[in-house]
C-alpha cells in the first residue's frame, strides 16, 4: 500500500495530526497565541462565536461552547470546496447551539450563559450593526468577564486606501435597527477591495495594484444588496482608528467597556499588522436589545430565497413579501413597546411630580401655622404686666 505524503490524509503508519497540529500548519499559532492570553482559558467557560474550521480555542484547549447562525450541515455545505480547509485536513466545527435568526444571543445560550470569555474571530467586521452586535455579546458575558475579538486591520490588508469607518456611521446603523449590510456598504467594500501583496503603498493609489472589483461589479453587488443580504466586510478599522472610534463612543455614552489591551501582529509592509486584538472589559450593565425580533444576520447567514434554486419569480416575491410584512410588524411591535415605555416613565415622572407639589403645599401650610402660633405667641407676650413693668423699668428694651 503506498503511503500517502497529503497531510490531510495520514496513511495507517502515521499517527493524525491533532487539531492544533493543523491550525499551526495553516500559519495560525501567532493569532492564537495571542488571543489565549487575553482569556482565563484554565479557570473560565467562553464561547467562540462562528469558529467555522479553524477555531481560536479548540474544545481540548479550554471549556469553550461553540455558536454559528448557520447548522452544521449548512456550514459542511458552505465549506466543501474551501481550499484552505482541504489543503490542511481541516473540519467544520460541531455547533453547541444556533444563533437563531430573529432571537437574541442571550436567548439562544440560554442556561449555558452568562459566560467568563467570548471570543470571535474576523466576524465584527461582518456584522451590519455593530453596536447592537456588541451589545448582545456583552448580554452573555459575565460582569467580570471578557469580549476578545479579532479584527483585520485595514492598513496592513487588501482594504489599505479604503476610508476608515467612523463613530457617526455605527452609530446610523445601531440608531436605525440596521440589520443587512446596506447597499453603500457593499458598493464601498467592494469597489476598494484589492489583492495584497504585502509592498509600501504610501504614495500610491488604488490605481496602481490590481482590484477585485470593478466599479460595475461593486454597482451590480449593491442593486443585489437593496433586494438580498451581501455578505461585505460593512466595516474598515485600523489598530489606532478602532481606539478613537472607542473613545468617541464612550464619551457619548455608548461604548460601555474598557479596552484592556489592544494589540497587532507583526507589521506588513505598510507598517501595520493585517489583523489586531482586542480585549474588552464590561463597565456597565448589560443593555436591551433595540431589535426585539428582527433579525442581526452575520457572514455565512443562510441564502435568501432569491439564491434558493428552483424556486419561481412569484414564490420569491411572495417570500420577498413575507418577509417584509413580518419584519415591518417586528418593527411596528418594537416602537409600541418603546412607546408604552416612555408612556410610563412620563406617567411616573408626572406622579413624582405631583407628589413633590404636594409635600411643597403642605410645607408650606406648616410653615404659615407655624408663623401664625408665633405671631400669637409673641402678641401674648407683648401684652403681659410683667413684659410693660420691664419696659418702664428700663429692663427690657422699647
């Protein structure tokens, strides 16, 4: 029998390399390495969000729950042909639970929550809503726990002359209950999205390195996004751009963590690293969420009806249609919920309020009676034999 030399494929005399073994042979031991020690691996119960095949922390390396918005068998499919997974015998990772769409992540952990760590990798930059994204991670989290994500640093990747997302942008998509990458963000991501060679860009242009994307194929991604979900990296940070961002947020109220640590891995030749970690450290209870329902889909969400084949035009715009009608009650159930929240927070203000007027009216009677007993109390006074004899006397004073 010949032996085989594919790594993927260990022949009856070799012994199979481990998950670890494999993750090291793709070139993941530096983001790894780096991720484990931002995490209480040996004390604490995490959770991967989307760890696909190639996990951050393997389940022999810690006490880690594994969640995707896809099954296993969706991912299996997804994954099939992926050549990075093939080359180095990678499988998709067995899910603990669904992140199902429509639900909160809190709702889905269920009793499994609140956890020590949470961990995702490459995933934030997918989200279309970031803030509400982060929120519901930070619901699943211990007060003392902590959110370490990996983000791909635009500076030292294939997104290097792409315009850094800033503070007004998350907060537009949070404020509006975003829930699909929008049709500018596709458009954006796509247009400015380049093959990387790892050379100095400083003085050049997006003109001068080959794209993988012209203008009209980001157009015709972006009429498909006002009708589909367009998986596009929605968001573009830098290692230092991500921290301002933070800073602004926290100083509005909106950012309820501490960065804790934040670093990069060895810089490209741009002089930044192609991807950063982050370490975040909960300073504020956990926050509802503002979607109630709708749903928060991520990368690798399932295809929408239109990429479904066999189906007919009528069916997808029936399905178009369904789904609209019952997003739109979401939406609708959301704002009555608000309302009658705020209804009652200015029923209690108004009571508070009428209450204070009460205690002010009834002081104040107090007060008038209490003068009134004095007056009549010092009138006495004045009028007695022995204050008048003071007086003529010279005693007392006129």
């Amino acid at each position: 029998m010949a032996i085989s030399t594919d790594p993927a494929i260990p022949s009856e005399t070799q012994r199979a390399p481990t998950t670890e073994e494999r993750l090291s042979a793709l070139g993941l031991d530096g983001r790894r390495r780096m991720v484990h020690r931002l995490l209480p691996l040996e004390t604490g119960c995490g959770l991967e969000i989307a760890p696909n095949w190639a996990p951050v922390v393997t389940k022999s390396e810690g006490d880690v729950l594994y969640c995707d918005y896809l099954t296993y068998e969706q991912l299996l499919e997804r994954e099939r042909t992926n050549p990075g997974r093939i080359q180095h015998g990678l499988r998709v990772q067995r899910l603990d639970f669904i992140w199902e769409i429509g639900k909160t992540l809190q709702e889905c952990a269920g009793t499994a929550a609140p956890f020590d760590y949470v961990v995702s990798c490459h995933v934030f930059e997918h989200v279309p809503n970031f803030l509400e994204y982060l929120y519901q991670v930070r619901a699943v989290v211990k007060d003392d726990g902590v959110i370490a994500m990996v983000l791909p640093d635009c500076k030292g990747s294939g997104e290097y002359f792409r315009r850094e997302t800033n503070a007004a942008e998350l907060i537009s998509s949070y404020l509006l209950g975003q829930t699909v990458p929008s049709p500018g963000q596709v458009y954006d991501g796509l247009k400015n999205l380049f093959d990387f060679q790892n050379v100095p860009l400083e003085g050049r242009t997006l003109a001068d390195v080959k794209r993988l994307f012209t203008n009209s194929d980001s157009y015709a991604a972006a009429l498909r996004a006002s009708q589909e979900y367009v998986d596009v990296h929605c968001w573009a940070f830098s290692r230092d751009g991500f921290a301002e961002v933070a800073r602004e947020l926290r100083e509005i109220g909106l950012f309820d963590f501490e960065i804790e640590s934040l670093e990069s891995n060895p810089p490209t030749q741009t002089g930044h690293g192609s991807e950063f970690y982050v370490k975040l450290r909960p300073t504020a209870p956990a926050r509802p969420s503002r979607l109630r329902g709708r749903t928060l889909p991520f990368a690798g969400a399932a295809p929408v009806p239109d990429e479904q084949p066999g189906v007919s035009d009528i069916e997808r715009v029936m399905a178009h249609g369904d789904r609209a009608f019952r997003e739109a009650v979401a939406v609708q159930d959301a704002l009555k919920a608000e309302k009658e929240a705020a209804e009652a927070a200015m029923a209690r203000a108004v009571a508070h309020g009428e209450k204070a007027f009460r205690e002010a009216v009834a002081a104040q009677d107090v007060l008038k009676a209490e003068k009134a007993l004095a007056e009549d109390r010092l009138a006495r006074l004045e009028a007695s034999p022995l204050v008048k004899l003071g007086r003529q006397l010279g005693l007392l004073p006129r």
